[in-house]
C-alpha cells in the first residue's frame, strides 16, 4: 500500500486501497462486491465500538427478537464478521474463537439476510456469503505486511488455513 496516495474525497480513497488489495492478493471483484467493499470501510471507519461487539449474543438476538430492524441488524452483523476476520483476525484470541468462527457467522448472517430480502438486494447477499473468503483475503491484503507484527504465528497460519481450506484451487507457496 506504499503507492496509495489520497484521492480528492474518501470514497476515492477507499475505492483505491480497495483496488490495490485486490490486485496484491490476485482477485478479481465484481463492480457490485468492490463498490459493497468501499462503503462498508467508510461506514466502518465511524465506528470505533467495533471490537466490543459480542457477535453470538448479536445474532441470537436478532433470531429471537423482531424490531423491524432485523435486516439491518444482519447485515451490520455480516459486515463486523468480515471486517474481524479481514482486518482484525487477531480479535479472535481476544474472544476465545477462531477466525473460522468470524467466517462461519459472517456468511450465515449474510445467507439469512438474503432469505429475508425478496428484492434485487437478496442476490448481492447471496454473494457476499459466497465471496466472503474472497473479501477477506482483500482485506487481509490491505495490511498483511502489518499483521506480521501484531499477530502470533498460530494465528496467521490459522488465517491463511481457512483461506486454502476454502480455496483449494488457489496456488500456495
């Protein structure tokens, strides 16, 4: 990410870093998952109450609890699952899971969003569960340098462990 300069607004900016990560981890977005992508950063980006979000107690309760908010709440819930698992898969040491955890989580809210959704929305959340590996390894690009130093070596191999599980056609070194 050496290269990103700052664009004349922050979408720009976002839309960048998007861009370059995608092309460090070899992965071709679609408009729809790119565009996804930058806005779920930028309205992420406000929320510095991220890392205290209890995401099994979140789901347990939008299952079991209808505020008329339920699809908002599902798909707040899939995106926190992919930011921690992209950006942040040191967060699961910190809640005693695994990454696997924030993967297997993410892509059910994102499953039952689009079974609730009976709009052209339900097909984007049917891809974002499919592509969420796909989305995570994005992310993960945007600051694997970064993580080196902040995560235990379990915790990358973990990580990466769940990419190759998922992608298994992928070429590793």
């Amino acid at each position: 990410m050496e290269n990103l300069l700052l664009k004349q607004t922050s979408t720009e900016t976002w839309q960048a870093l998007v861009q370059e990560s995608a092309i460090k981890a070899s992965v071709l977005l679609s408009h729809e998952l790119e565009s996804y992508l930058v806005f779920l950063l930028m309205r992420f980006s406000k929320m510095p109450t991220l890392c205290m979000s209890v995401l099994a107690i979140e789901y347990l309760t939008i299952q079991t609890t209808y505020t008329g908010m339920q699809k908002e709440h599902l798909r707040d819930l899939g995106d926190k699952c992919l930011l921690f698992s992209g950006l942040f898969p040191g967060q699961a040491r910190h809640k005693n899971v695994s990454v696997d955890y924030f993967v297997q989580l993410g892509r059910t809210a994102y499953l039952d969003l689009a079974d609730m959704t009976h709009d052209t929305l339900s097909q984007l959340y049917l891809n974002l569960s499919a592509e969420f590996i796909t989305l995570m390894e994005v992310l993960l690009a945007s600051w694997e340098q970064k993580a080196a130093h902040t995560l235990l070596p379990t915790e990358i191999t973990q990580t990466l462990e769940i990419i190759r599980r998922n992608k298994p056609w992928r070429s590793w070194h």
